[in-house]
C-alpha cells in the first residue's frame, strides 16, 4: 500500500535585512572600520586645511605617495599571509634603483631602466626564497640579511651619489600631460597591482594555498602542497613588487638614491597588518592593505600641511596601529578580501 506524499514545505521568505546582512559579509567588518578611520582622517585635513587638502592637486598628490609603498605592501600581505615576513623590501627597492639608472642601463632607454629594476627585485626575491624554503633559513634572519647586503651594494654602486636620470621617456610619466583621464600613470599601475593581487589571492589556487601554508604548513605539505617550492614564489612575488615600486620610484624622483626605501619594510608590514593580514599566518586582505596604506599617507599628509612635527606624526601612527589592531580583534578565520 502507498504511503501518501506529505504536501511539499511552502518556500520560506528571505530573512528581514538579508541582502544588507550578504553586503556586509562581503565588505567585511574590518574594511568599513578601517573606510571610516580614512574618513575621519579625510575630515580632519578638510577641517583643518579645507582649501589645500581638499584640492584636486592634493588628492592626487596623496594617491601618488601611495602608490609605491601600496606596491611593496601587495607583496609584503601575500609573504605575511603564508606565515613569513620580509625585512629586505626597502633595500630592494633603493638597490633597483640605482642598478636602473647606472649610465649604462640608461643607455636602454625606459625599457632598459624598467627591466633592469624589476629583473633586481625578482633576483632579490629568488635569493630570499631559496635561503628560506631550501636552505630552511628563518625569514627574519634571511631578509635581515637581504637588508644589509643590498643596502650595501646600493651604496656601492652609487658611491654614496644621486644617479639623475636622463631618459625623457621615463620622466615623461611624471608629468601631468601624461595623466590617463586626470589619473597619474602610477595611480593606474598601483590601481592594476592591486586588482590582479586581490584576484590572485582571492580566486586562485595559489591564493587558497598561500592561506593554508600561512594556516598549517605541515596539514598543508601532508595535503599535497609543495610548501617550499611555493614559499619560494612567494618571495619572487615580493622581489616582482619592490621592482616595479622602483621603477614607480624613479619616475617620481627623476634618480636612483641608495637612501630610497628607507623604512618602507616597516611601513609596509604595519599596513597589511591594521588591514586584517593575521601576522603569523593564515589570513591575508589586499583591500585591507591598500586601505592601511592610504591612511598612513593620508596621516603624513595632514600633518605636513598643518606644519606639525615628524614626532607626533610617529605616534600617531602608532596609536592608529594599536587602535586599529585591538578593534578589529576576532577569532581567526581564513577568508580574504
């Protein structure tokens, strides 16, 4: 005999706020805290200096500043999120420099000078990367060393001098008349990085393996991941990062400094982490980053207008770190964004 059927359950209707409760989840709790930090910052300056922070030439001039260590910092969040770090990323970068405008690479023009400093960063990355995944060195102790020896060289090479660069073609992307739409040519790079650094970490295999290695290195290697070979093109990535910041760098200035980059390993590290990037590993947000970044600039901005002291510059900094850091505070989790 045939059971009869129950009747089928009606749909139930989407919970009240669904949608609202779906846009948040995807914004994440840590970058709208971190939207309105900038936005309290972005209220201050208008405050404080209403017509030269507000001004088209001043925003842009806050976007550009970004630009290079926003660079450094989409690499610095991957090798954060795998559980490493990178102390060596400002010498990297102040050596690309220079070995990119030597007389002798200038003789190659703006692709010579591009390619001499992104093939330095990606070298300089190789070397990390193969004393930490092969030569089992700790990160610390590795880029440490990496700081010191490309300082070093940096300062060999110019022989302690400004090298000016010559190539117009280089200095050319400087100006405002080759601005894209208003948009600096820098901005539009860093604009690029980011996009294609969100997208690798959030939609790629290789992201989703950066997260586990930074999660559980040995889960990960027992799940099939070769986690030395990947620490590896974790370090080149950063090496790939200080080396178009360079040449960003070098079109800023117009020169290759053996001083360029200085401190921007800490800058860099200190924005990945009030962005949400869990420092031992595990968790990692481009957009969290690139928010970090524009704060810190937008702080160096505001007190440069109000002719504060560097002091007080520093402490703010610090106590945003702190601040940021405490309030953001949740049980670990492996999502990015």
């Amino acid at each position: 005999m045939l059971r009869k059927q129950p009747p089928p359950t009606p749909a139930q209707p989407p919970p009240p706020g669904g949608s609202v409760s779906t846009v948040l989840r995807v914004l994440d709790v840590r970058n709208l805290t971190l939207l309105a930090v900038l936005a309290a910052l972005v209220a201050v300056g208008g405050f404080t200096e209403p017509d030269q922070f507000l001004s088209t030439d001043n925003l842009t001039l806050v976007l550009t500043q970004s630009s290079v260590i926003g660079v450094v910092t989409v690499g610095m969040t991957f090798v954060i999120t795998s559980g490493g770090i990178d102390l060596s990323v400002g010498a990297i970068v102040a050596l690309s420099t220079v070995w990119a405008t030597t007389v002798a690479t200038q003789e190659y023009g703006a692709g010579g000078i591009l390619f001499c400093a992104v093939a330095v960063g990606v070298g300089c990355g190789l070397v990390n990367g193969l004393l930490i995944a092969y030569g089992r060195m700790v990160p610390f102790i590795a880029t440490l060393a990496m700081l010191a020896s490309a300082r070093g060289l940096a300062l060999l090479i110019s022989d302690g001098k400004t090298q000016v660069v010559d190539s117009k073609t280089v200095l050319e992307l400087g100006y405002e008349e080759s601005y894209i739409l208003g948009v600096p040519p820098l901005v539009l790079i860093f604009a690029g990085v980011t996009v294609l650094g969100w997208l690798l970490l959030k939609r790629t295999t290789f992201g989703r393996r950066t997260v586990a290695v930074g999660g559980n290195a040995e889960a990960a290697r027992l799940a099939g991941i070769d986690v030395r070979r990947h620490r590896l093109y974790l370090y080149l990535l950063s090496g790939l990062c200080c080396g178009i910041a360079a040449f960003m760098l070098i079109v800023m200035t117009g020169s290759g400094q053996n001083t360029n980059g200085n401190l921007y390993e800490l800058d860099a590290i200190a924005a990945a982490i009030i962005g949400g990037t869990l420092l031992s590993g595990g968790r990692g947000t481009i957009t969290g980053s690139v928010l970090g970044v524009l704060i810190f600039t937008t702080i160096t901005n505001i007190f440069a207008l109000n002719n504060l002291q560097s002091d007080a510059q520093q402490i703010a900094k610090g106590a945003i770190i702190v601040a940021a850091v405490l309030v953001q505070r949740r049980p670990s989790g492996t999502t990015e964004t």
